[in-house]
C-alpha cells in the first residue's frame, strides 16, 4: 500500500500590505518569503525566514507547522516530530489536521504503528471525509494485525479488537458514502501532495487530497506552507 504523506506547502500569512512599517507587515513577510524559499527547495534559507518570523509571536502554530514541514524536507523527520507536538492545541482545524496527519506518516516510516494507529484515527475523527487519513488507518491496520499474527505485538500496540472496531467503522463510512476506496496492495502509505520516494508514489498532506505523481517537484506529507492571515 502507499502511504499518503500531506507535505503542505507553507502556510502564508497574509498581511496588510498598504501598510509601510516592516514590523506591522511581520510576520507576514518573513513567511511569503520563506514560502517561496521552499518552494525553490531552499529549505535552510527559507527556516531562516520562518524563525525570523516567529520572533513576531503571531501565528506561531502555522510558522511551527511551516518548520516542521522544513525540517521533514530536510530529512530530519524526528525533529519535525518534536515540533508539531509542541503546536499548540488552540491554532486553527487545518493546522492541526495536518499536523496529526503528518506525524502518522512519520511513524508509519520509522515502524512505530501503534503510534501511526492513533494519529490517523484522530485525523479521521477531525476530518472524516479525508480519503487520505481512511486509507493511511487501514494501511496501519494491515500492519498491526499482521505483528499480531507474527506474534511482534508491541505492548503499547492496540488490541485487534480496537484495529477490528476501527476497520468496521471504515466498512461502514465507505458503505455510506458509496464510494469504493480500496487500499493498494503494495507497501507504503499515503500522504498529501506529491512526493517520489524510492520510485513509488506517496501522498502527503498539504491540505487534504489525494494527489498522485512522481516527478522530483512534487513534494510530499502535509506539505503545504500555511499562510497566516491578519
């Protein structure tokens, strides 16, 4: 199975830009150019501009996200983990979605599928119609059940009854909406936006879809940079 990735690309902040003072137009203008840094895959120049922009202490949560987004970019997917889990709690749906959804990717990668498990049930529970966060959770499923059978449960792995309830409340979500969304029968997991890894095709999020391809531009998890609006 793939695993959909959501690479969000940054988040931008939008500011008030008949305004001439730098500090009334920050920290949006940090961020419209650390967004456009990373679009051009200079992630260490643009972590400068996001870290400039945070100095503002608005819209931390979206600049945390755009980081993490950064750090994941730049290979460093533990340190990406470490700063989404301090994002606050408060900051708006979308970031905290994708966020979720993204640290499932990233445990789903290391092994970790209890972990993995419980990030992509919440992103379902936040976001239930994302086909990305269905197939990612049954993709896990399939992996837990399959440790189990191995006899390699983890102790904090969860029971096959709760990966049984989880599976069924899938059944029933794809019964109800009528569409047919099936797992492939390959190894890896989705996320949104489109990154090529290992010549397989994975989604990532950046907001919230499906999105396929394999060429080296597209980018992958809940890659999208966030824009702060204000």
């Amino acid at each position: 199975m793939v695993l959909i990735r959501k690479w969000i690309f940054p988040l931008l902040l939008l500011p008030l830009m008949l305004l001439s003072s730098c500090n009334i137009l920050e920290p949006g203008l940090s961020v419209l150019r650390g967004n456009y840094l990373y679009q051009q895959g200079r992630y260490q120049d643009a972590l400068l501009f996001y870290l400039h922009g945070e100095d503002s202490g608005k819209f931390e949560g979206r600049i945390q996200y755009n980081m993490g987004n950064v750090y994941y970019a730049l290979g460093e997917g533990p340190a990406a983990l470490e700063l989404w889990t301090i994002i606050d709690g408060n900051t708006d749906l979308e970031v905290t979605y994708n966020t979720i959804f993204n640290q499932g990717v990233i445990y789903y990668q290391m092994g970790n599928y209890p972990e993995a498990y419980r990030s992509f049930r919440t992103a379902l529970e936040l976001r239930s119609g994302s086909l990305d966060a269905k197939r990612n959770l049954e993709m896990t499923i399939d992996r837990l059940e399959a440790e189990a059978r191995s006899g390699e449960t983890r102790s904090e792995s969860p029971t096959l009854e709760t990966t049984d309830d989880a599976r069924r409340i899938l059944q029933y979500i794809r019964r109800k909406e009528g569409n047919p969304w099936k797992s492939e029968q390959n190894n890896e997991i989705f996320s949104e936006n489109n990154y090529s890894l290992s010549g397989k095709t994975v989604c990532y999020h950046q907001g919230s879809s499906v999105a396929r391809g394999n060429s080296e531009g597209e980018r992958s998890l809940y890659g999208t940079t966030y824009k702060a609006e204000g």
